[in-house]
C-alpha cells in the first residue's frame, strides 16, 4: 500500500551562480492515484547528476529547464506500487524518470523493467545506466582508442571517469586519472587499477600530469573544464582526440573561462566534439552487453555514494558539485529493495 502521503523536492527558484539550499524546497501532497495506462513508482533509488545544474537554469539549452514549483527532474530506480498499464505489474521494478519525490506517476513511456538477479538495481543510474553509456560512447565512438594510447580523464573516481579509465585500460590504453585529492587518486590507481591518478588540487599538479604521460596525451575525455582543462591542453599530442562530455567545473560560473588555445586546435588537427549520450542510442544494446559482462567478471568496477533519506538530496546534490561525492551519487529512499 502507498502511504497517503507524497514528499517531494520542488524547484523554487533559479540559482545565479552557485546554487543553495534556498532554491530547492521539500513539501508534501497526497501520493496520487493511477489514471488509466498509468503506473505509480515508489522511488527506490534517485540519482544525482551534474547536469541537474543546467536544467536549474532557464539558459536555452539541449533540454527543457526543470520548472519552477515543480519536483526536481532526475532519473530513478523504482518498485510499481499500482498499476493500470497492462505492461506492468505491482512488485515489478523499473528505471526511468521519477524525480526528487517519494512516488510518481507515469504512462510507462521510458521506463525499463530490470533484472534484480542481473546486478544491483540502483547500478541502472550508474554503471549500467547513462553515465556508464556515456563513457562508453564517448570513449569508444568519439575517442577512437587504441592500444598503446594514453587517454586521460578528469572526475576519474566518479561516475563517467571511472568507466572512461577502465574500459581504456580494456582496450589496451595507458589509462591517467585526475581526481580531487589523495583518497580519491588513491582509490582510482588502486582499486580501480589506472595506470596513474594525479590530484588536481596539489601544487604541483601540472608537473605530476606532465610526468604520469611521458608520450603526451591521445585522448583527453573532456569532463570538467576549467583549470584542468588548461592544464591537460599543452600535453595533447598530435591528432589527439577530445570528446567534450562535460564542465563541471562551469557549470556554475558567471564570467566565461578563458577558452581553450584555438591555434592548437588548427596546428595539431585536433578534434574536438560534443556530444549528449543519447546521440548513441542505437549502441545501448551493445553497451549493456558489455559493460554488463565486464561487471559481472570484475574487470570493471563501480563506487556508489550512497546517501539516506529524500531530505538529503538537495544538500547531496550541492555536494557533488563541490566534488564531496565519491562514486555515483545516490539517494536511497527505502532500504528494503
Ligand atoms: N554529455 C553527456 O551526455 C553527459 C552525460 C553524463 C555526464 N556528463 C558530464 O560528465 C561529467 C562527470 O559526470 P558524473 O556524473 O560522472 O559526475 P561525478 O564525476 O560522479 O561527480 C562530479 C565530480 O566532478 C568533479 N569536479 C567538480 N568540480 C570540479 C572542478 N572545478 N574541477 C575539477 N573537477 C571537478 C568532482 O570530482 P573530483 O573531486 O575528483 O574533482 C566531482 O566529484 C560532468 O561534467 C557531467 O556533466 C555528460
């Protein structure tokens, strides 16, 4: 039985610049009922995601802002509850987009049932969901890696680097992570088992990145921008690949970054290209059947960061961008599933 009661997290208003507590507010309604061809999801699990920050602004964008008043857009792992959709039926389990609430609604379009004997469920928001599909295409498609190469990655204990470092390590590349902090680095060169991790924070992060790729660099995968961005630019080699996946670091500012220095884009036949996941949609099938057997196997390995509690999400989220996460960030709001 559904409780009587929906708690939620709304947007209340559009950060400028860095985003507080203040934008978000949690508040409660009466959980509600199914309509015909309709499902109603207990959130299992809510996941937090450096995008959110775009979808907090009204800045014209690849996807609709999240609407003010309205629960906070994100994808979820979730156990139907209810259902009036034959394609569905109570106890089964789904990811899809549920939000920052406890219960929601949905008409089945773009939910996915999972195989809770397959992996964990609460890996559909990591490893085996966007971020680690985002890795892999980006990786694989845009990066073009070969054996021999060194692809290095910002963000590289998190959801997307951990993947990018691994699977390069897969596909017979020298594999450097950049990560904020020694636990961090520790975690990526040991349990991770990159080549190397440099800590984007130390003073002599420059020296240390320069020394961890003695042939240059061939693929920066493109996480953060900003200041190491600036540092990995003068390293990339000769035909060097960028697959610009994200910028984080960014995200929040108010003046633009110096860019990146545009004659060596020219000089060095350098290419760069954005790209949102879902420009490789056609590749899912392929990407869960082998990041699913590389998790199986234990060749690759995922970290979550798990908080509890709905509560947390907002000031989790804040968290994340400061970098206080580390792995996948994750919201569990029930412990039993
Ligand atoms: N293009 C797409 O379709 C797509 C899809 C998914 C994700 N992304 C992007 O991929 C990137 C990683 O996402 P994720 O989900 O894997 O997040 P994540 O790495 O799990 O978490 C964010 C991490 O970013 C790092 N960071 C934050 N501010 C930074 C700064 N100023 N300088 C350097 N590092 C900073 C922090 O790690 P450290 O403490 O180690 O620095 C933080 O833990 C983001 O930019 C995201 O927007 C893009």
């Amino acid at each position: 039985m559904p409780a009587s009661v929906n708690r939620q997290i709304l947007l209340k208003s559009r950060p400028e610049g860095a985003p507080g507590l203040d934008n978000f507010e949690l508040t409660e309604s009466p959980t509600p009922e199914p309509g015909e061809g309709e499902v109603l999801m207990r959130i299992v699990y809510l996941s937090l995601d450096p995008y959110m920050r775009g979808r907090m602004s009204a800045a014209k964008s690849y996807a609709t802002p999240a609407a003010i008043g309205q629960p906070m857009v994100g994808g979820t792992v979730a156990t139907i509850v209810e259902s009036r959709n034959p394609k569905y039926s109570v106890g089964d389990i789904v990811v899809g987009n549920g939000g920052w609430q406890d219960y929601a609604l949905s008409n089945g379009s773009g939910l996915r049932k999972l195989d809770p004997t397959a992996a964990p469920v609460s890996t559909a928001l990591g490893v085996l969901g966007m971020p680690g599909m985002t890795a892999y295409a980006g990786l694989l498609e845009i990066g073009q890696p070969k054996p021999g190469e060194t692809v290095v990655v910002a963000a590289a204990s998190g959801a997307v680097g951990s993947v990018v470092g691994q699977i390069a390590k897969i596909k017979g590349c020298r594999a450097v992570g950049i990560a904020g902090g020694t636990e961090k680095c520790r975690f990526v060169a040991g349990e991770l088992g990159f080549h190397a991790c440099v800590d984007h924070r130390a003073g002599d992060f420059a020296k240390q990145l320069e020394a961890a790729c003695p042939k240059g660099i061939d693929i920066y995968f493109e996480n953060v921008g900003g200041a190491v961005q600036q540092t990995v630019w003068p390293l990339l080699n000769d035909f060097a690949r960028v697959p610009v996946c994200g910028l984080i670091a960014q995200y929040s500012a108010t003046t633009p970054m110096p860019g990146p220095d545009m004659v060596s884009v020219l000089r060095k036949r350098l290419l760069l290209r954005g790209f949102i996941v879902w420009d490789f949609a056609a590749r899912q099938a392929d990407f869960l059947r082998d990041v699913g057997q590389w998790v199986r196997n234990g060749s690759l390995k995922y970290r979550e960061d798990i908080v509890d509690g709905l509560e947390k999400a907002p000031a989790s989220f804040l968290g994340m961008l400061q970098g206080k996460n580390f792995g996948k960030m994750l919201v569990r709001l029930v412990t039993e599933a």
